[in-house]
C-alpha cells in the first residue's frame, strides 16, 4: 500500500479508527498534506560540496514513501559566512536549484511535501572552511573555548536579510512546497534576539522590538520574495534554558508581535540553544529525558497565538500513538518525528497499514544520529543500519538470488539477531544459537539502569522481528563445531568477556557487568575510572550517582564519558553535578585494599590516597570470544563472517551495523 494524497481519507487507512488526528489531512497556506506527520530539518552531512546529493535524494524518498506527509530539508546556508563545512547545504547559489529541484520531485512523486529550512548559523561556524570570522549580534562566543564572533554591522544585516529571499526564490524556483525561516537553536536570528547574546546598542539591540528587528525583515522578506505560491512559517525555540536567555514568556510574546506583522503559515516549536551549556542537550534530548519533558513549549505557544496560526510539535515524538496523544484536541496542527524517522522510514506507513509492532524503534540513543553529527561525518543510526545507505541497502533487504542457504548464527545479542533477521527476510533457512536462556548480549545489562532502559525497546523489536520471520531458536544451547556442519554459512556473534583494568599495586576491581548484577553489595561510596569513555560507562555512573551514592569518578584521559557527543554531555554532567558526583581527572588509580584507593597524578607523578571506599569499578576493553572463528573457517567453501565484539569490542552500534551487513552479504 503507498500513501497518496489521493488515499489520504482517513476512512480509507486501517490506521486511522486508531490514529485519527495522526492521519486528517491538513492545509498550511496554499499546501494540503496528507496527514499530520512531518520530519523536522535536521542536518545529515549528506552534503557534497554545499549542494544537495543524490545521498539526499534516495534519504528523503524513502520517508516519502514511508507515508510521512511532509519532510523539511535540513537547515539551507544564506550566505557563505555560515557554510562552516563541505557538507553543508547552500542555498544562494543558482547550482542548488536543479539538485532540490530533483529532490521535491521524489518527495512529491510518492505524495508527500517538501519544504526547506532557511537559515544562517551565526557565531557556531568556526570560520576555518570559509576562512572568516564566524558572524553574530555581538562579539559574544557560544562556548568559552570558540573564538569571539564579528559583530555584524548594519549593511552586513541587510546582506544576509536579502540572502534569505534569495535562498527563498531559489527554493520555489526548484519546486519546493514551502519554507521555514530558522529563529531556533541559538543560531543568527536567535542570538539577535537573545538578551543573553545580543549587547548591541543599535537599532538592532537593547528593548525586544530591536533584538527582533533582524528576524522579523528576514521574515517579511522572504514572504515579499515568495508571495502566497508557498507556505512560509518560522522555527523558533520556545525557550532557550539559558541564564539570562529567552523564556517561553520572551518567546509568547515575540510569535504574536511576528504573527501580527507578517503573515505566518505556521509555526514549528522546538526549544534549546546552541550554547557550550546544558541546553544543547536538550535539543535532540536522549533517552535520560522523559519523552514529554518539552511537550508544555509548543502548547504554551499555541496558547498565545489563539489559534490564529498552525503550531507544530517537535522532540522525543517516538510513536504515532504519543503523536496521537498530542493532536487530538486540536491545540496542536501537527507532530514532527525526526529520529524516529531515522529509525524507521515506514513508521507511517506500518501503522496505517496496522503494522506497527514491525516498526524499528528510535531510542533515543544519539549514538548513530548526533554522535556521527558531531564529528562531521554523515549521520547513521544504531537501530537502523540501512539509514543514509537507501541506494545500496534498500528495505526491505531484496531476496537472494541463487539457492537458498542454511544459516547458522551463532550468538543472540544485538548483532547475532540483526544478522538472522536480515537473512531470514532475504529467504534463507536460518537457526540461532544462544547459549543463556535469553538472547540481548551485552545489552541486557542496560535494562538494569532506568535511564538507559529504552535498549529495551530494541531488544523486543529484535526478538520479535526474528521470530516473524521463522528463525529458527536454539537458546540455552552453546554452538560448536559439529552443531554447525552441515550449515553453508556461519555467523558468529559471540560477544566478548567482560574485563576488569589491571591495578599496579594490587587489588582487584569489578566489572560493569559484575556491579550491575548485584549493586546492593556496591556499598555507600562507589569509585569508578573510566578508561572507556563510552556510552555505557555515562550509564552506569549516573545509575550509581540516582542510587543516592555516593560516587567519585577517577578520569585518567582528564574527562570522563568522552565518546559522549556535546548533544548530550553537557546535560550529563549537569545532571552529575546536580548530585555532587566527585570528578578527578588526570588520575589513575594504582591500588586498592581494605577501603584505601590510592591515586596517581598524571602530571606530577605523586600520589594520593581516598579512605572510606566501598567498593571500585573499573572496566577495561572487553576480550574478543573469538575461539570459534579459526576453527570454523577451516572449510573454504563454507563463508564464516564474525561480527560485532568478538570481532573487537565496541558498542551496539557497530554490533547492529556488521550484523546487518553479514545478514546482506550472505
């Protein structure tokens, strides 16, 4: 079944006697949408030399095709100030008109809309790419280690407020449905209109009708620039969660006097700014918030705007049933689902179709999505290993050609059950072995931390998604050789062992998996040195510091929880601050006896000692359970593919990826 507008009746979806806010269609301006679903911009690093790819293209279809009713292309550069990388996505130049012109057509082609964000960066961009200082109201950087940003002068507003027609009349000259002008995430016409940001005492700063001066003529110009052919609306952030910042009271008050002066299609809620604080954490919150934390934002804007202009609802949406939840009293016109569309191109689709229990979960997990994000890489995600590879990994996987296989897959954790699924969907006979009773892996321990229990979410998909597909279950059974002999492919997944860091002056210390299987032997004060830097180990130490511990965290690398992207650290150690959790960086521990920790100091060499310790937790990198691989791959015509940590131990995110890609090789 494909979701057209010509379809979009709810009396004709299966989903729809369930969802029936989800699936009325709606009109924003001269544009009518199928259903009330959208995916929100959200930048991809898809970008091949500032123009839209054809990465881009096969990316948006997908969702299209997945039912969803519009899709907002990721933030689009005015002006070569806020390019800040080869990745991003220009607007201003003619070359990008024909690529987004391809681009609306796919969308449009399987029924959905297609519209682009508008924006320029300001002070975030580090000026290197372009070789120029980073622009902002005032000489006031986001964080304590960028450089102070060019305070724009007067004609330099002009410049960049004409750019945003510009980019606009390009946008509609490509085909596309619509635009949203970006007054969000601490960027240009945010830090304008932030007093936290904004010392100018101008005509552009100083009383609210000057610090929204810029953002209301960018607005009115592109809605000079675009007439009524498309719909124009505004990003904003309802509230900056920054001292000194924009409250939702600033913000209630800025969209009616914006509202009033130009007219507005609609206007998409997100709240944050991009500041080195806390509040960057919540922009694309993870799985430590609560999945309604920022639901009050985009209702307390609706609120002020009486109605008068549609109001979207964006963050932590992962189901169409809290989408549900959020439209049925009509307060809000429609739900954005970025993540959730990361993980699951089809999410609308399956639950029209009332599939909904196949549909892979977003977990909020901001490994594959923000982490890759953070380091300039094109954004993956640990759920979905087919995410941003929709040309070469189409999903469904396409059958196999040739002779069905007997599969063997050995191991049930993230990556053994990825492989078997995968397999199984492409048509060959496939058997897993587990040898617990239970198949998760290493994950597992994850559900014993209630802020990293959303892994929970994915294990059931897996074990569900497995089952569906007639693999074939040998749990409480441990593989071997002759298990596996008459089989013509093997997977092994079997994991690593977990492993303890070696102390120079003695003592033993507990693994991860050890404490978490009994932490009410861990005892009052709980050190943990973090040589991992991971996902698991933030988990783990603020599991023990909600535990009303008492918890000190040695750092040898300096910070601990470093693989941990800027989207969630800051409101990490926010949150461990707020419990008093102690942090000793540049130490390493040498012993420990008898409640006696004895420290090293990286830079001076000398030592210390912490008394009254109850218990230490120091992991190291988990040891490969890679035995089987060399005796397995004794017979050459028979492919046997490692994966995941027996290959060398990492996270899930690998595990899920490699699993996959067995699953498609064989």
């Amino acid at each position: 079944m494909t979701l057209t507008e010509s379809d979009a009746d709810p009396a004709l979806l299966p989903g729809a006697a369930r969802y029936p806010s989800v699936f009325r269609p709606i009109e924003l301006g001269p544009v009518r949408l199928r259903n009330r679903i959208f995916v929100p911009a959200h930048t991809t690093n898809f970008g091949e030399d500032n123009l839209p790819s054809e990465r881009h293209l096969a990316y948006h279809r997908a969702r299209a095709r997945g039912g969803v009713g519009m899709i907002v292309f990721e933030g689009i550069r005015v002006h070569p100030s806020s390019l800040g990388r080869r990745q991003g996505v220009n607007g201003y130049d003619p070359a990008c008109i024909s690529r987004f012109a391809a681009i609306a057509r796919a969308v449009q082609q399987d029924g959905a809309k297609l519209f682009g964000q508008i924006i320029h960066l300001g002070r975030h961009i580090d000026g290197n790419y372009a070789r120029m200082a980073a622009w902002s109201a005032s000489a006031v950087p986001w964080t304590p280690l960028a450089a102070p940003p060019h305070p724009m002068t007067v004609a330099e507003i002009g410049q960049v407020v004409a750019a945003h027609a510009d980019v606009a009349r390009h946008l509609m000259e490509a085909g596309l449905d619509g635009v949203e002008v970006t007054l969000a995430h601490g960027h240009l016409l945010q830090q304008f209109l932030s007093p936290a940001v904004n010392r100018r005492s101008d005509a552009y700063g100083g009383p609210v009708e000057n610090r929204m001066r810029m953002a209301l003529e960018a607005v009115a110009a592109v809605r000079a620039a675009v007439g009524d052919a498309i719909a124009v609306g505004v990003r904003i952030s309802a509230d900056e969660f920054l001292e000194g910042g924009l409250t939702l009271a600033d913000m209630q008050d800025v969209i009616v006097r914006l509202a009033g002066a130009v007219k507005l299609d609609f206007v998409n809620v997100s709240h944050s700014a991009y500041h080195g604080s806390a509040t960057i954490s919540t922009q694309m919150a993870d799985m430590a918030f609560e999945p309604d934390a920022f639901r009050h934002l985009p209702r307390g804007i609706a609120t002020a705007l009486g109605g008068s202009v549609p109001v979207f609802a964006v963050c932590r949406f992962r189901t169409l049933a809290e989408a549900e939840t959020m439209l049925q009293d009509g307060e809000i016109a429609m739900v954005g689902m970025a993540r959730a569309h990361i993980a699951d191109t089809a999410l609308v689709r399956k639950a029209a179709e009332g599939r909904e229990d196949a549909t892979r979960p977003c977990i909020a997990c901001n490994q594959g999505c923000t982490g890759f994000l953070a380091q300039s890489l094109p954004i993956t995600c640990l759920s979905n290993a087919a995410m941003g590879r929709e040309t070469e990994w189409p999903l469904p996987a396409p059958a196999v050609l040739g002779m069905r296989q007997a599969v063997a897959v050995i191991g049930g954790g993230p990556a053994g059950m990825e492989a078997a699924l995968v397999a199984a969907e492409r048509g060959h006979a496939v058997t897993l072995w587990e040898a617990s009773t239970e198949t998760g892996g290493a994950l597992r321990h994850s559900l014993a931390m209630p802020k990293r229990r959303d892994f929970g979410l994915l294990l059931d998909y897996q074990r569900r998604a497995v089952e569906r597909a007639g693999v074939t279950l040998r749990l409480g059974e441990r593989a071997d050789a002759t298990s596996v002999a008459g089989f013509d492919a093997v997977v092994v997944a079997t994991g690593a062992r977990p492993a303890a860091a070696a102390l120079p002056g003695g003592g033993t210390p507990l693994t991860m998996e050890a404490a978490l299987a009994d932490p009410d032997a861990l005892g009052a004060h709980v050190a943990v040195q973090d040589l991992l830097g991971s996902w698991a180990m933030t988990g783990l130490i603020e599991f023990l510091a909600d535990s009303g511990r008492q918890v000190t965290v040695i750092a040898p690398t300096g910070t601990p929880g470093w693989q941990m992207s800027i989207y969630s650290s800051f409101a990490w150690r926010k949150r461990l601050r707020d419990r008093r959790v102690r942090i000793l960086g540049l130490r390493s521990v040498q012993s420990f006896a008898d409640g006696a920790l004895v420290l090293q100091d990286a830079s001076t060499g000398d030592t210390e000692c912490l008394e009254g310790v109850d218990s230490l937790i120091a992991p190291a990198v988990g040891i490969p359970n890679d035995a089987l691989v060399p005796v397995l791959s004794g017979n050459a015509a028979r492919p046997v593919l490692p994966v995941g940590d027996c290959v060398a131990a990492r996270s899930a995110l690998e595990a899920i990826f490699e699993g996959h890609q067995a699953g498609r090789t064989l």
